[in-house]
C-alpha cells in the first residue's frame, strides 16, 4: 500500500472518528438535557431553570472532559448545536411533561441514555487524543457521570453517582468495552454500540433489580467522640 493510500485511509478514520464523538456527544446532550429538565419540572422550577438546568446537566461532562485533555475551548461553547439541543429539549419537557411522566420512570431511563453516550463519547475522545486506556476509561466514566452530578447540587441533592445503583460503575464498564475493543483494533461503530448498550443495559438492570455497590451500616461507624 503506498505512503498515499494510508494516508487517505488514515484521514477517513480520522473523519469517522470526529463524526461519531459528535453524534454521540449531541445524542447524550439530548438525553442528559431532558433528564435535568423534568427534575427541575418536578422540583416546581421556573421556565429559565428549568432551562438552565437542562443544559448544565447536557453540558457539564462533556465541558469538563474537553478541558482536561486541552480540547479548548469546549465544543459545547463553541458549536450552537449544543445549546440548541438542550434548549429544544428543555422547552419539550418544559410544555409537554405529562407526555413524556407516562414514560415508566423517565427521569432515570434518560439519564441512562445521557450516561451511556457521554460514557462512549468521552472514551472515544480520549482515545483520540491519545491517552492511555486506563486514563480513557476513567475520563469517559467522568463524561458520563459529570452531567448527573451539575444536575443534583443544583438542585441542592446528593449526587446520584455518591447513592445510586451501580452508577459510575456503569459508566465504566462501558467505557472500558470500548477501551478494549479499540485495543483489539474492532470497527469504532461496533465498539461504540457494544460499549453503549453495556452501560445503558447495565445501569438499567441496576435500577430495575436494585443492584448497589456495599454501604456502611450503621453499626459499623466509630462512635463519636462525645459517645453519641
């Protein structure tokens, strides 16, 4: 194969690459977005908060993400898709709630979506940008759990990656499915399919079963040391 050849080759991979981190950053925008709408709906949020919070909870794992591998500045704050995605899904959620509450537990299955894409997204860009595996599964778990947690101190909660069933663990195992078949040197659309559908189906089972990591039981805790 000439220098040629594996040059254009090369490019196209390259191009592939850009387009599928965009499409599954946009996808998870989207998702994330709506989640962080419908628990400001539900927390009697304004229609500015309610947008606010819907695109603090779209952005902030991809912004977060950008700047630690120095992709400055962010794509979310220079591509307008990113506001227009999560501004479009504010306003849906915003005028049309009831359609999307009779959705069985809508709040937690879109925030599994937004996880599993962010999850997929962050890895592949790390990858991308020439990280290690260990480090490309850590800050693709952190792509996808970023969103979650904007959105629960917003709205002044514990963050559901400190409480929930299996939820950066999720994240994890999904990104390093990714981080291992692109070792294994797999087509990138069938690693980010396989590493999306493991986070989604996993975190999805976890709420579904009750799946959590051990807690510290009470009794377990050192008194204080007023005995209380």
């Amino acid at each position: 194969m000439s220098i040629e050849a594996v040059s254009i080759e090369a490019k196209a991979a390259h191009e592939l690459m850009a387009t599928l981190v965009t499409a599954l950053d946009l996808g998870g925008t989207f998702a994330f977005a709506l989640s962080g709408a419908m628990a400001g709906i539900r927390r009697r949020l304004d229609i500015f908060g309610v947008l606010v919070l819907s695109f603090a909870a779209a952005t902030f794992g991809g912004i977060t993400r950008d700047l630690l591998i120095g992709a400055v500045p962010p794509a979310a704050l220079v591509d307008w898709r990113y506001l227009a995605v999560s501004v479009a899904a504010g306003l849906i959620c915003f005028f049309w709630s009831s359609v999307i509450e009779k959705l069985r537990n809508p709040v937690r299955m879109l925030d599994a979506a937004g996880l599993a894409l962010f999850a997929v997204a962050g890895t592949e860009k790390a990858l991308a940008f020439g990280l290690s595996p260990v480090m490309s599964a850590l800050l693709g778990m952190l792509t996808g759990i970023g969103g979650g947690v904007a959105r629960d101190v917003l709205l002044a909660e514990i963050p559901a990656v400190l409480r929930s069933d299996l939820y950066a663990v999720a994240a994890l195992a999904g990104a390093a499915v990714v981080v291992g078949g692109n070792q294994m040197h797999l087509p990138i659309v069938l690693i980010a399919i396989g590493g999306g559908l493991v986070c989604f189906l996993l975190r999805v089972m976890a709420i579904r079963r009750g799946w959590h990591l051990p807690v510290a039981h009470e009794g377990d805790l050192p008194a204080s040391p007023n005995g209380s």
